[in-house]
C-alpha cells in the first residue's frame, strides 16, 4: 500500500469513527471495548482532501448529498421537530406547530372516538449526520398508560428543507369510557440517546370532530 492509500485508509477510520468506545463481541460471545476516533465536525470532514477525486467520491456515497449551509463548526448534530400534523381521512389536515399551544380547556387537540388518523412530523436536521433517530409516544388515561408508541425514524444527513416522516394509521378508541382527556409525553432521541425534544401534552376523545354540528 503506497503513502496515498494509507492516507485514504487513515481518513476512512476517521470517518467512521464517532464514538470514544464502542462495544464489540466475538464469536465466543465475550466483549471488549474498541477505542474509536474523535467525532470530526462533518464541515471539517468535507473540507479534507477535497482536491482528491476518488476520496470525494466515497465521501458522497458514504454521506449522501449534504446541504453545507447546515453545517455548523461543532461535531454534535441537530434536529429541530417543526410541526405535527394529525391527518384523518375526509377532515382538513390539524398542523401544530411545536411546542403545542393548548386550547382554554388545557388541550393542544381533540380526535373523535373510532376515528382513523395517522401523525406526520416535520424535522429539520442540522450540524452533522444524525444516527438512528427515533421517537416515543407515552399515553396516559385516568393515571394507567394505555398506548406506549416507539418508532425509528432512521439516519438522517443535514439539508436546508426539512425531512417529513408519516407514522401508520390507526384508530382512536371507541365507546363512552374512551372518550374525556388524555395526557401523553412526545420524546425524539437519537442512537447516543442524545434527546432533541421531550414535550408533555394533553388531548382530548370526544363523540365528535371539534365544530361538527
């Protein structure tokens, strides 16, 4: 291997560095600690041997297209949740901007009782690649948690235009004793358990749409 190919490995290690120590288990099932790199700010990664060609080139199908202006001169990344919007088929969408502004009655919204609906979040992500993105949502009734929602997202590069993820749909409870208030708590957390958002809110099932007659 020349002196060009070992610089190439070197920056290669030091891509794929980003944590201090990672666990890592053998074929016999014992554990050793490995001892990774430094996490690199990713603008600072870019910037290196950008002249070389080929390593330009892995750079790009490691990383993807990343947006420059959203990178910051720190290693750690960044997501912003935007809005969530509940979408109920033959209703106008409900955007709420995060955080939630709650109505006179304590709630930040209301869902009618064995309706289908499904949650779209808006994010943006800036800084760095963000790893192994993912959210919980906690839902309590009269103190008992009825509904405990976990969902990956996935890895996520920096851009300027946010990333929007859809959730399944589902269906709200139905019946007299599902319907009065729920509180719940929103939580987005990334593989290093670093926590971009971690918001409580109460909601409301009702028998009907809000303003229906």
């Amino acid at each position: 291997m020349d002196d060009k190919e070992k610089e190439k490995e070197k920056e290669k290690e030091k891509h794929e560095g980003n944590h201090i120590e990672e666990e890592e288990e053998n074929e016999e099932g014992n554990k050793r600690i490995v001892v990774l790199g430094p996490q690199v700010p990713l603008k600072e990664q870019l910037e290196l041997d950008k002249d070389d060609e080929s390593l330009r080139r892995w750079k790009e199908q490691l990383l993807g297209q990343v947006d420059t202006e959203q990178l910051g001169e720190t290693a750690e990344p960044e997501v912003k949740v935007m809005n969530l919007t509940i979408l109920s088929p033959g209703r106008p969408d409900l955007v709420l901007p995060i955080p939630f502004q709650a109505d006179e009655k304590g709630y930040a919204f209301a869902l009618k009782d064995g309706s289908p609906y499904s949650f779209r979040f808006s994010f943006i992500v800036s800084n760095n690649i963000v790893s192994g993105l993912k959210y919980t949502n906690i839902v309590w009734k009269t103190g008992v948690r009825v509904e405990n929602q976990k969902m990956m997202l996935g890895t996520f590069s920096p851009q300027l235009e946010p990333y929007v993820y859809e959730g399944e749909e589902e269906t709200t409870p139905a019946g007299i004793f599902a319907r009065g208030s729920y509180s719940a708590k929103l939580k987005f957390v990334d593989d290093d358990g670093k926590c971009y958002l971690e918001m409580s809110y109460y909601f409301e099932i009702r028998k009907e749409w809000p303003g229906a007659q």
